[in-house]
C-alpha cells in the first residue's frame, strides 16, 4: 500500500510537470501566432514602401524591423520545440506511471481545472 501512495505522489508530482509544459506550449503557440501575424503585416507594409521609390528611409526602417520580426519567430520557434520536448517527456512519464498502477490519481485540484478548461471557449 505504501509503495502505491508513493507512485501516486510521483503521478500527481510528474502531472503537475505535465500541466506546465502544455501551458508553456499553449502560450509560446500564442505568442507564435502574434508574432507570425506582425510578420505579415509588415511584408504587406515592405512590399508597398518598395512601390514607391521615394520612400527608401521608410524602407530601410522597414527592412530592419523585418529583421527583428523573423529573429522573434525564430526565438519563439526554438522555445516551442525545447518546450515541446518537456510536454513529450512529460506525457511519456504519464504513461509509464498509468502502465504501472493502471490509473492516474487526479488530485481534487486538477479536476477543477480540468472541468474549467473544457468549459473555456477555444480560441
């Protein structure tokens, strides 16, 4: 009995860890989204400030915020693969620990808000 209140520890302990790589997720899929949209926004602004040749400043300015926009996306990119990995690791703890006891304890906590969670309109 004991070594199963332990796992179960371990269980509510790893879908904690689980819970917090998939809102990592969730907000650096967010933050993608924003900064994909800036991104698209400003290759709509670049291709009318290159229509006009006597807007080369506003161009150079343009090209440079460019430049930040795709380093942004690059940086969100790299934090959601590493952030990716942990949900990956995570759930494959999960697993093990369901494989072993045959169930996941769900702490009183958790079933808040997961029901909460479901009731949320997706966006």
């Amino acid at each position: 009995m004991s070594e199963n209140a332990d796992l179960e520890k371990r269980v509510i302990e790893a879908l904690l860890r689980y819970r917090e790589a998939l809102a990592r997720v969730e907000a650096l899929e967010k933050e993608e989204a924003t900064a994909h949209q800036a991104l698209v926004e400003w290759r709509s602004r670049i291709e009318k400030s290159t229509s006009d040749p006597a807007a080369s400043i506003a161009t150079s300015v343009l090209l440079g915020t460019g430049h930040e926009a795709i380093s942004r996306l690059h940086n969100i990119r790299l934090a959601m693969s590493e952030a990716t990995a942990e949900l990956k690791s995570a759930f494959t703890t999960l697993v093990a620990f369901d494989d072993t006891l045959g169930y996941l304890p769900i702490p009183a906590t958790t079933d808040l808000n997961v029901k909460d969670a479901s009731d949320s309109p997706e966006e």
